[in-house]
C-alpha cells in the first residue's frame, strides 16, 4: 500500500484528473526506483568483467548504464510535473524495485552476460506494461515517454543478448 508521502499531489493547473494523477505517480515511483537499480546492476556489471572480451563487454556495459541513466531524470521529472514526489534515493530504489539482486560475484563473462540480459529484459517488460497502463488512464504524455524509453531499451537488449545468440 502507497504511504501518504507517496500519495501526495501539490495543487497544480495541469489538465490532468487528480486520480489519473495519483496512479501514474505510483506506476512511475515503480519506474524510477526500477531505473535507478538497472543502472547501478549495469556499473556492477562493467566493474567486475573479466575474460577474453573484457574490454568490449566493459564498454557496452556502461554504454548501457549511461542510457539507462538519463531515464532516472526524465521518470522522475514526469513525477514531479504532474504534481507528485519523486522518491529517487538509493534507499527507496532499494526497497521499490521489481529486479532481483545482481547474482553473487564473481561471475564468468557468460554469466555477466545472461545476468544483464535477464534485468534488460524484465525491465523492457515493464516499460512496455508502463506504455499499456498510461494509455489505459488516457494519459499519452506519460505513455510517449515509457514509448521512448521502450525503444532505446529493446536496442540495448539486442545489443547485449546478441552475444548469447549463436
Ligand atoms: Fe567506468
């Protein structure tokens, strides 16, 4: 169940029906503690990989995270622009993340590999659900930036999961 704090709304002029507000703050709330957690998984990834393709994999990993991280901004920016609190520390990233855990190091080159693909994977799942949920409360604002964030998501996907398919 949301607490107060992450139920309040501040007064606003925006054309948006404060009960279409309150459940699109959740949903991104989900999404910006989700976004902060990928991210750091994705520099845990690009630190600790070893192996014959280090320097490649090292690469792509945090091309992956510098993508992921301007999301963090924009979710949390889209919360408070419809009147909402952004709940965006390590802690509440922590506690409101739908991935599990980064796997227990250290990890072959593989095994980085299928660990990214897997949170990539649930996370472009997700985004995609936020496209379905937005525009299920009518809300096409919310629903282009989950769109937008979707497309460059699936690509990084593909990227990574490239090198387990052979
Ligand atoms: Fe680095």
């Amino acid at each position: 169940m949301p607490t107060k704090t992450e139920k309040h709304l501040y007064p606003t002029h925006i054309d948006i029906p404060e009960s279409t507000r309150e459940q699109l703050v959740e949903l991104l709330n989900k999404s910006l503690a989700t976004t902060l957690d990928l991210y750091s998984q994705l520099k845990q990834a690009h630190w600790n990989i070893k192996g014959p393709n280090f320097y490649q994999l090292h690469l792509l990993f945090d091309d992956s995270a510098s993508a992921i991280f301007e999301f963090i901004d924009l979710i949390a920016e889209r919360i408070t622009t419809i009147s909402g609190i952004a709940h965006g520390t390590v802690r509440n990233s922590a506690s409101g993340s739908i991935l599990p855990e980064y796997p227990s190091l250290p990890l072959s080159e593989q095994e980085h590999l299928k660990a990214v693909t897997e949170r990539l994977a649930a996370y472009a799942k997700h985004v995609r659900e936020g496209i379905e949920k937005a525009d299920n409360l009518e809300e096409p604002t919310t629903a282009d930036l989950y769109t937008e964030i979707s497309r460059a998501v699936d690509t990084k996907l593909w990227f990574i999961e490239a090198h387990l398919q052979h």
